[in-house]
C-alpha cells in the first residue's frame, strides 16, 4: 500500500475518503466514545505491551505500560506500570528485546489480578499505541474472557508519522520504529522495550503528531482515527 503524504491541501479529502470506510458500517465505536470532539479536548491512553512472544494466540502479556493523556498533554504522575505473570514460558527472542526473564516476574500478579488495573486505565478513554495491531491482538485476547471488550479501534502513531512525515512503508510491511519516528522529530526515547518508558515515548509522539497535523486546521478524533486507518 502506498501512504500518501498528508499536506494542508489534501487532507480534507483524505479523512472524507478514510472516514467512509471505517465509519460507514453498523457498530462503529462512535457509539461509546465521542468521536467528533477536538482532539485536544478527547482522554486518550497510550498503551504498550511486552509479551513472551508475537503470537496472541500462543503468547501472553509480561507487562503493561499505561499515559493517561487529557486536555492534549500527558498526565505522567497518574500512569500505570505493572509485571504480569504469565501461564507460558517467554521466547529467547522476546528476552533479547526486553531483557524480561521468568524469574523477573515468579513474584508478578497474573492477569486476572490486574485485570481492574488494567480496566480502570483503559476505561473511557481512546485507546494510542506504536504499531497497535499487538497491542490490540493481545488485549482484546486477554480483556474477552473477561466480559471486556475493546470497542474502539486503536489509534496507531506509526501510521500516524508515517502519513504525517511522509515516510514511505517499508516493501516487507514492516512499519517505522518508535524510536526513529521520535528521532524525526527531535523528540528522546524514554527507556527502549521497557512497557512504561515506550508509553511514555508514544504519548509524546503521538501528542507531537496531532498537534502537527492541527496545525492548519481542527482536528478531531475521528480524524486521527481515519488516519490511523490502514
């Protein structure tokens, strides 16, 4: 798929075209959130994840990194941080990127003990991750026994700066990296692959990423979801 650039010009026609296709069907999220408000003035939570693996099917969520974001700017002193223990063993893979290990979290509750942590920080508010389709696989996975469900799409910071900074997809899908979407825009990284310090760097894109393509004109969350839209 080739990602346009957003400009001044064309994003009118961008979101119209965006928005019919995600919008256009019975149970859109709009029915529980508010989409047509600013942004500035929406509640939004910056979600990251680490897991034992990529396989929401098979693998499990080790920890959970949460930025509340309000009145466009994040609430560092209310985020949430947790280890989580899971029921399966973590892949070498995972442990190279993390540098979590099974005796890291022998002492961490299990999900179903964070479980109102977990709600509590997702509850009313959109959802914002970097490359949200594991964020999302593994909490809608992990939330459904549960009765929980995630009715809203996630707003995704990689296609975000991607349409925002013009950046071409990578031909194997691969999409661009936290932090060199930060970097891009003179922004730090906070902590790489720790589930805390990657909300953080997300949270300040993201918020970095609105406020650019505000600039010319209001911006709403259906916007943002549009083009959060791949």
């Amino acid at each position: 798929m080739n990602t346009p650039t957003v400009q001044a010009g064309s994003l009118s026609i961008l979101l119209q075209s965006m928005a019919a296709g995600m919008f256009g069907g019975a149970g859109s999220y709009g029915d529980v959130l508010s989409l047509d408000c600013p942004w500035q003035n929406a509640d939004f939570c910056v979600v990251d994840i680490e897991t034992t693996g990529l396989n929401c099917r098979r693998d499990r969520i080790i920890s959970f990194g949460a930025v509340p974001v309000s009145g466009g700017r994040a609430i560092v002193a209310e985020s949430t941080y947790t280890l989580i223990k899971p029921e399966c063993r973590i892949s070498e893979e995972s442990i190279k990127i993390h540098a979590l290990r099974q005796s890291d979290l022998v002492d961490a509750p299990t999900l179903d003990e964070c479980l109102d942590d977990l709600s509590s920080a997702l509850d009313g508010r959109f959802l914002v991750a970097h490359s949200a389709w594991i964020e999302r696989g593994f909490l809608r996975r992990a939330l459904k026994p549960h009765g929980i469900r995630l009715l809203q799409p996630i707003l995704d910071t990689a296609t975000l700066a991607q349409r925002c900074l013009g950046i071409t997809p990578d031909p194997g899908g691969h999409q661009i990296s936290l932090e060199y979407a930060s970097s891009m825009l003179g922004l730090p990284a906070h902590t790489p692959h720790h589930a805390l310090g990657d909300a953080m760097t997300t949270a300040q894109l993201f918020l970095a990423l609105a406020g650019r393509i505000s600039a010319d004109r209001p911006l709403s969350v259906a916007d943002l979801a549009a083009l959060s839209h791949i």
